[in-house]
C-alpha cells in the first residue's frame, strides 16, 4: 500500500494552521523529502541562517527523522542545531505511516541569553548584522510544553479530517495500471519521473518502486524503452526526417535522441532506417 496525497488540498489545511502556530509547518513523505505540502514563506529567522547554515539545518532535520521512524515514536520537541525548539510528529494510521510533520521554530524563553550569544558570534563569523538577526529572533514564538500538547492536538486532529475527506488515502499497486497507461499516452510531451510524480501525487522512490514492480524496470529506463520502441515503428513505418521523429516521442534534442538510441539498439536511427529498407 502506499500514500496518496491531494497535495494542494493538503497545503491549505496546513497553511490554515500557521496564524494560529506561528511557525513554519512542513510535511515530509515516508522518505523524508520535502513535499508542496509545506507551509510558506520560510520563517524569516530561520531564513537568514539557511544563508549560511543550510547543511546543519538539514543535519538536525534528518537526525529528528531517525529518531522518529521508531515504531512506538508518535511525537517529541527538540532543540535544532542552532538551540531552537522544533516539535516532530508521525502521521500514521493503523500501522501505515503516511509521513511526517515538522513544526517551527519555537524560542525557549528561558535559554535566550544562549541564544543571543549564538547570535553574536553568527554575525562575527559570517559578516551579519546583529540587530537584523536578533529582531528576527524576537518575533519567534516562546515555545512551552501547554503550546506543545496544544499543537499535537491540532495535528492529529488535522491529518484525522485528512483521511475522513480522502484528501489522504491508500492505494495499492494497482495504481501502476494508471501510471504504465499515463506514460504511453503522454511520453511525446517531454514527460519526465518528477512529472510523473507529481501527477499521481507520490513520491519519486513510490514511483519507482510500482514501475519496477509492474515491468521489471526502474521508472526512467522504462520510459526511455516506450520512447525508444515508438521510434523505431516511425523509423520501420515512415519517412518522416530523424529529427521530426525525435521530436515525436518527446525528445527535442536531437543529438540527445541519436545518442540515446544508439545506446538502446546498438545502431544509429540512419542506420536502423536502412537497415530495415
């Protein structure tokens, strides 16, 4: 079984929430990439960090993620690298884990002296106005245990009404009937995985997983393979120019398609052409 998602319809449900959190809220697939479920624009804080410290904030968001994957993990509030608090919370219904969500920053009233050093020696290191980022700072919300338990609530209660409305839902593998059918009937469009991937509303490693299930090949090579079989029945069939045939199977760079071919019969298109006259 694997989670779809009304992407849009899910944004908005999340983006309901913020003036009442203020923070930012993200939502991870099972795979912990970042999905257009997330909240925007980037709390303003948060933002002039990533400026210099995007490798450490993606760090301390992988190191909650393995914390989070345990079986009898629901929830839990953390410090991020830089000493903010961030909440973390599974989205899972009867044994199905949908993905997760990532709630903050928060500001620990208690550790701001820590904090503000930490600012000061930021801007020393990298050159940055102090009173910029200590501003930011302040406009982050105070963090507390009550606003914890209070948030939860909300999204437990949130991704609930999700499945109630089917803005979530479960689909088997079947869903490669539709996926295989999508892909002979739109591969002359320059189709890419990631188009694909958003169309069906599923992660890039759920798509692979069902192509690789249903043909016996990852989701690229399979799609490669439709286009390549395309050509060559244009190729056998017509004496449309290379270049337009190309084009046809949804590939306008015609270099890229000889090269392409070539890797895939063994002979160039010319040669494929007359060697079937």
């Amino acid at each position: 079984m694997i989670a779809h998602f009304d992407f849009e319809s899910f944004k908005l449900l999340l983006k309901s929430l913020k003036p009442l959190i203020i923070a930012n809220i993200s939502f991870f697939d099972e795979t912990f990439n970042g999905t257009y479920a997330c909240t925007s624009p980037i709390d303003p804080f948060c933002a002039l960090l990533k400026e210099n410290l995007r490798n450490d904030c993606k760090k301390s968001d992988d190191e909650a993620m393995k914390r989070g994957k345990g079986d009898s993990c629901t929830g839990f509030h953390y410090f991020c690298h830089f000493g903010l608090k961030e909440m973390f919370f599974k989205m899972s219904n009867e044994n199905e884990t949908y993905g997760y969500i990532l709630v903050g920053p928060f500001r620990e009233k208690a550790n701001t002296q820590q904090d503000l050093g930490r600012i000061a020696e930021y801007c020393r290191t990298y050159g940055f106005d102090e009173k910029t980022l200590t501003d930011a700072y302040f406009n982050v919300a105070e963090f507390s245990i009550e606003k914890y338990e209070a948030i939860r609530t909300i999204i437990y209660a949130l991704f609930d009404y999700a499945i109630h409305k089917r803005i979530i839902t479960l689909k088997n593998f079947a869903l490669s009937t539709e996926i295989i059918l999508y892909i002979k009937n739109n591969f002359s469009t320059g189709l890419t995985i990631e188009d694909l991937a958003a169309h069906f509303f599923i992660s890039q490693k759920q798509l692979c997983s069902i192509i690789q299930k249903a043909t016996g090949m990852p989701p690229k090579k399979y799609l490669t393979a439709v286009r390549m079989d395309k050509a060559k029945l244009l190729l056998g069939e017509t004496d449309s120019p290379v270049k337009d045939i190309a084009s046809q199977v949804g590939i306008f760079d015609y270099n890229y398609f000889t090269k392409v071919f070539k890797a895939y019969t063994g002979v160039t298109p010319s040669r494929y052409r007359k060697n079937r006259a």
